[in-house]
C-alpha cells in the first residue's frame, strides 16, 4: 500500500510540473530552460531545511518558495534585456 501511495504522490508532483509547463510552453509561446533546475532547486532546498535545520514541512516549503523566487529573479532580471 506504501508503494502505491508512493507512486501516486510522484504522478501527482509530474503532472503538476507537465501543466506549468505546458502553461508557460503551450499558451505563452516561451520556452523555458530553468524550469526543471527551479525545481530541483526548490526540492534540494526544502530537504535541506528538513534535514538540517530541522524545520517543519510547511514552513520549509514557504523559505524553499522564498529561496526560488529570489534565484528566479536573479535570473530573469538580465535577462529582461534579450
């Protein structure tokens, strides 16, 4: 049963990577090359905070959003300019 909870929790992370990615591919027209590294990003900082910080899930996970939007703003700023 743990198995299956398992992999209907990695479905469920895919598809809600597949569906922002087709919102930002398939109806904006752009093309995304840091998405899946802003996932990764996201993940590896979360984990970090739980397993080192020991920092609940909830609260890991708003510091991880925090810590994306910052890198992703250190991105897309010089980029502006392309």
């Amino acid at each position: 049963m743990i198995y299956i909870l398992h992999i209907l929790i990695i479905i469920t992370i895919y598809l809600i990577l597949s569906l922002s990615l087709n919102l930002l591919v398939g109806y904006g027209g752009l093309i995304s090359l840091c998405h899946a590294a802003f996932y990764g990003i996201g993940a590896y900082t979360s984990t970090l905070l739980m397993m080192d910080v020991n920092l609940s899930f909830p609260f890991a996970l708003v510091v991880s959003i925090g810590v994306c939007m910052l890198l992703s703003l250190l991105v897309a700023y010089p980029s502006l300019r392309l």
